[in-house]
C-alpha cells in the first residue's frame, strides 16, 4: 500500500500559460484521497485546462507551459526527472464526449493494458474492469463485437473501464456525462460513488446538482479582470452550496450569475 | 420600424420576377449539363479512338507459298510438322539459335507456327484499315484490296491477341508483343511504390505527429506541395544526375557483383518515380493523418500510450485508407510516365525480359511513343492494342488498391 497521506495530489501555486497568456492563475487546492473533488465555474474559466494539467495532457498543446508545482506524495509532477508517459498512467482520464478506440469492446480495455506491460490474466482483467464499470452485464456476449455499436452511455462507461484497467490512482473526469441524458448521466454518478472506495477522482462539470448530489470538496473557478481563471474557493462541497466564503460562488451556485 | 414589407413585390409582381428566377436557374442547369455532356464525348472520343485502331481489316501477301514447304494445308500443321518444317528450312546456325533460346521440343504448336509465319513464309502486311473502316466500308475495301493486291489475303483483326501480350518485342509488327513492357511497367511501379510509400508515409508521420509548428516546417510544407507540381522531365534530369551517373555502381549492380550493366537500369528509373511521386504520397499521408480526430490521440495518451505508440496502434490504422488513396494516384502516375523515363534511359527496343533490380528495361508508354512515331500504318495499330493494354492495367491495379482500401474501411 502507498504511503497513507491523506491527500491524493495537491498544487502550488500552479499556474497555466498559452503563450505570453496566463489561461489559469496560481492554483492551490489539495485533493484528499478517495473522495470526488469537483471543478465548478462558468465556461472558458480554465476548469478543463485545469484538470488536464493534472495528467500533463496540456503538453501536447503547443505553446502551453505550466509553472508552479503539482505534487503527488511530495513528487512533483512537473518536474525534469518525471516522465508524463508515467503520470498518465498513475492518473487515468475520461473525457467529455465518449472516445472508444475503433475495435472491440474487448481490446478497448485491453489495449492499455498490454502496452503498459500487464503480464495478469487479460481475460480476468477485463472482467473486472467492466465489473467495476457496471458494464459487464450488458456487455459480456458481445466483447468481440466494435465497442462503436454501443450507445453513448455504454461507451462513456467503456472508457471508464479502459481507465480503471491500468489501475491509476487518480481518475479525472472532464465533464463526462455532459453528452449524455438524464438516465445515462444518473448511471455514471451512481458509478463515480462506487469507484470513490478505491479511487480519488477529480471531476469538471457544467452541472451545478451533479456537483452538489456527488461530490464530497468542490473548487470554485471564475476567471479574473486579465480573463485568467482562478480558483477563488475551495472547501467541503456541503459548504459552497450552503454556505459559501465568497460572494460571487453564492451566486453562481444559486444560479444569480453566469 | 418603417412597414419593409411593402418594398416586396406581391400579385402579378412576384410571379413575374420568380419566372426570371427560375429561368435564370435553368440556363445555369444547362450550362452544367452541358459541361458533363463535354467531358463524356471527351472520354468516349479517346477510347473510341484508341478501339478504333486496335482493330480492324489487314490486307498481307505471303513472301513465299506455304505450299512451298509442305503439302498439308496450313491450318492441319501439328506440332511435329512444324518441327520438321522449320528444322528443314532454317539455316542450321539460326534454328540453334531458337532451339538455345526455348528447346524447340518444348514449344507449343501455336508457338511453332507463328515462327513458320515469320521465318519461312514471311507475312508482309500491305494495307491496314481503321474499325470504322473496316465496318462500314467492307466492300470498297475489298473491291480495293482484289484490284491493288491481288495476292493478298484479308482479314479483319484484333491486334490485341494474346500472344499480343506473350510475346516480346519484335521488328515485325505483326509478331511484336508488350511482354517485355508490360513487365518493366510492373517492375518501376513495385519499386517506385515500395520507395515512395514508406518513406512518404514516414515524413508525412514525422511532418504531423512530431515537427513542432514553426516556420521551419512551414516552409518544408510549402515546398513539398510545390514539388507535387514540377513537370516530370524536371524529375527525368534529376534521376539521370542523381541515380544513373552519380550512384551508378549501386543502381548498376556493380556494388553487388553484377558486372554486364550501366546506370540506365529498371532501378533507376523505378526511383526516379519514387521521389516524382514522393510528394503526392505525402501530401495524402498528411491529410488521411489530420482526418484522424484527435480524441483518439487523447484517449490514447489518457491510457498511458507513447507518442509512437498512439501512432502506430491508432493514427496509423486509421488513416490507411487514406494512404492507399495517395498509393492509387500514384500507381497511375507511375504507369503513364513517360518524360522521366526517356531521360533516365530506357530502352526502346529490347526483347529480354527485365529479371532483376539492374536490368536494362522498357515501359509500356516508352513503347507506344516507339511504336507511333514509326510509318508503317501496322505499328499504329498495335500502339493501340498496347494502350489498351495499358488502360487494362491502369484499372487493374486501381481496382485492387480500391479494393484494400474498402477492406481497411470495413474493419474500423
């Protein structure tokens, strides 16, 4: 087992530039192991460039540099010695619109897997995974069949099992039930409150009752007058929707603003 | 707000004004249809044109009876007839010759027979007439042909036959054939697409997936879209500077021990093509590769993939169909080069097929350019059996890449 501290990863003053232009400006939260942090604010406020700064996806953004620290049992990420090819694989991603690879259900989840050198039993790891994924069910007659035959939903929990299969720590979510309906978007919160018992996961959502109904800390992001986003509170979600710090979360999350 | 809606015309206004609509709609419609109805007549003329003289009346006189030779009627001749004819009536030097080249036990009766026609009887071809000649005119050509050439026999025929497309070149043109170009077409295609498609494959990865974006690679961009324009001959001088004198020893053999060669080999040529189509295979490369959408590439990295192995598990695969539309427009290219490969060198008559990288060779357009500029009206003929030789493997081989492409398609 990993050192037990509490926090999953925290940052330093972390700070996103395009360029000359500062996109998200010195952000500090500390995200506590097992337990959904989510990322609220309104659209273009850096939540997405945020949370894809935590598995260094922003690397492959020309022009983008971070600077600050992103720490991840006192290791940061950022730093010369640190491999973003490792950091992915220890932080597992889902994004917003559902992205199965063009093959079977049964390679989409075990194509990472074999990559990254498994040498376990696939059968039973794909198994698992779709398991975990609440997938497996509706999928188990049909592993070899193109994973593009399922529904939206379907393939939205497909890609969480894909990344639950490399067996990350931390699962980051970037808005992944905006693309789907009320019922498919229910299935993946009931999902998040089952995978939160082994995984820390770090969502960015559009939707103020989904931050509300399953998130334990919420951050608030709004951006600033130089239109760099920041997050302006941090706390335990209970909190910013009852009693927030700052007066402008209180009318965002009370629908009086943006 | 001012009423705009009385500045639009209504009643007999409206209607009068949408007749002019519609009748300016349907000049348009015309001018487009007109346009196709070009570009059909275009096409039909040409292959019209190349039928047209591919087959059609001949009007040959026999050099010498066949009855001179032998008393059977010609077409009762076996195999073992012609033998003994031919053995009977060649020089002993020339039928050593033949028997050297193929054991004449081993040949095939037809095979005897064609070299009865040509060695002993000796075919002279007096006349030739186009199909539409030949179809409409059949009497005036026969009246014509018993008044001129009373000794001449007529015959409507398909110079594509084949043995057309058995046989190697020959001074003759009733007994010429396309084997030796059609295989020395077959060889520049192979090695121009196995030059051309990994390494434009490889550049157009390298352009796409790793070059930073800066004006640098702006520049290269501009450049290889460029050179998809520059006439080929350009490509022709560069080939006879760079790969018939400058690497002669490689592209000769003689750096691998095969000594009865110069430059001007299959090779050669084959890579001359392969850098004539470079740009075109990357250009496609580059596109079927942007067309491939980037939450692959994502998803792909989010599960912990290197950059090549993004590329290769899942950029690549998908943009395969792509590819082999680039390898199709070059396959086309190739085949129905002919500037390069007058300048690259190669042979306008030759008679052994190429068997290896460092052979001397010819190409199927080499040939018909050889075969059109000669007088004898029979030589036009067989240049349009040759083309159609041509289109036939123009579409073959398109086909077959069409084929792979829907394949990969279907798999995704």
């Amino acid at each position: 087992m990993l050192m037990e501290n509490t926090y999953a990863i925290e940052t330093k003053d972390l700070s996103i530039h395009y360029g000359g232009f500062t996109a998200v400006n010195e952000v500090n939260i500390k995200v506590e192991r097992r337990k959904i942090t989510a990322v609220i604010g309104p659209s273009g406020c850096g939540k997405s460039t945020l949370l894809r700064a935590f598995n260094r996806m922003n690397d492959f953004v020309p022009g983008c540099h971070v600077s600050g620290e992103l720490l991840m049992q006192g290791q940061n990420l950022y730093s010369r010695n640190v491999d973003p090819v490792e950091v992915r694989r220890r932080i597992g991603m889902v994004f917003q619109k559902p992205n199965p690879f063009p093959k079977s259900i049964y390679e989409n989840i075990a194509w990472g897997a074999r990559i990254n050198g498994f040498k376990g039993n696939m059968n039973e790891l794909v198994e698992q995974s779709l398991q975990s994924a609440a997938l497996w069910d509706e999928v188990k007659d049909k592993l070899q069949e193109s994973a593009y035959a399922l529904s939206g939903g379907q393939q939205q929990r497909l890609c969480i099992a894909r990344t639950i299969a490399i067996q990350p720590e931390i699962i980051l979510m970037d808005e992944p039930a905006s693309a789907l309906d009320p019922i498919s978007t229910l299935r993946i919160e009931e999902l998040m409150q089952e995978l939160k018992k082994n995984y820390t996961i770090l969502i960015v959502t559009h939707n103020m009752q989904q931050a509300a109904r399953a998130s334990d800390f919420t951050a608030m992001m709004m951006i600033d007058e130089n239109r760099s986003g920041g997050v302006i509170e941090f706390d335990e979600t209970k909190k910013i929707f009852t009693r927030p710090m700052d007066k402008r979360t209180e009318d965002y999350v009370t629908g009086r603003f943006g | 707000m001012k009423r705009q809606n009385d500045h639009f015309p209504t009643g007999d206004a409206f209607y009068s004004s949408l007749r002019k609509r519609y009748l300016t709609a349907s000049i348009w419609q015309t001018a487009f249809f007109s346009a196709l109805l070009i570009a059909i007549i275009g096409l039909t003329a040409l292959l019209y044109n190349v039928a047209d003289g591919a087959f059609g009346y001949v009007a040959y006189e026999y050099k010498k009876d066949p009855a001179t030779f032998t008393s059977i009627p010609v077409n009762e001749l076996t195999r073992d007839d012609l033998q003994a004819i031919l053995k009977e009536n060649l020089s002993s030097g020339a039928y050593k010759k033949l028997d050297n080249e193929q054991p004449m036990a081993e040949r095939s009766q037809s095979d005897l027979y064609t070299l009865f026609l040509e060695r002993l009887v000796q075919i002279d071809t007096q006349a030739t007439w186009s199909m539409t000649d030949s179809i409409f005119h059949g009497g005036e050509i026969r009246a014509e042909v018993a008044k001129k050439y009373p000794n001449a026999t007529l015959e409507f025929r398909s110079w594509l036959t084949p043995q057309f497309l058995t046989t190697p070149m020959s001074s003759k043109a009733e007994f010429a054939g396309v084997r030796t170009a059609v295989l020395g077409s077959l060889w520049l295609v192979g090695i121009a697409i196995m030059f051309a498609l990994p390494v434009g494959v490889g550049a157009a990865v390298y352009l796409q997936e790793y070059a930073p974006k800066n004006w640098l690679t702006s520049i290269i961009q501009t450049n290889i879209n460029n050179l998809a324009g520059v006439p080929s001959i350009v490509y022709g001088m560069l080939g006879l500077a760079v790969f018939v004198r400058t690497l002669e020893a490689l592209t000769s053999g003689a750096a691998f021990g095969v000594t009865d060669s110069n430059g001007r080999t299959v090779l050669s040529a084959g890579l001359t093509m392969g850098i004539l189509v470079l740009p075109l295979m990357i250009i496609n490369a580059q596109e079927a590769i942007k067309a491939v959408p980037d939450s692959l590439r994502q998803a792909a990295y989010g599960v912990g993939a290197t950059r090549l192995q993004t590329v290769w598990y899942h950029v690549l695969p998908n943009a395969l169909p792509g590819i082999l539309t680039g390898s199709i427009l070059a396959i086309s290219r190739t085949l129905g080069e002919t500037a390069p490969l007058i300048v690259v060198g190669a042979s306008t008559f030759i008679t052994v097929d190429p068997e290896s990288p460092f052979s001397k060779f010819t190409a199927l357009p080499i040939q018909i350019y050889n075969w059109t500029t000669r007088p004898q009206p029979e030589f036009h003929s067989i240049a349009a059996g040759a083309i159609i030789v041509l289109l036939a493997m123009l579409l073959t081989l398109n086909a077959t890449a069409i084929l792979l492409r829907n394949r990969f398609q279907r798999r995704l």
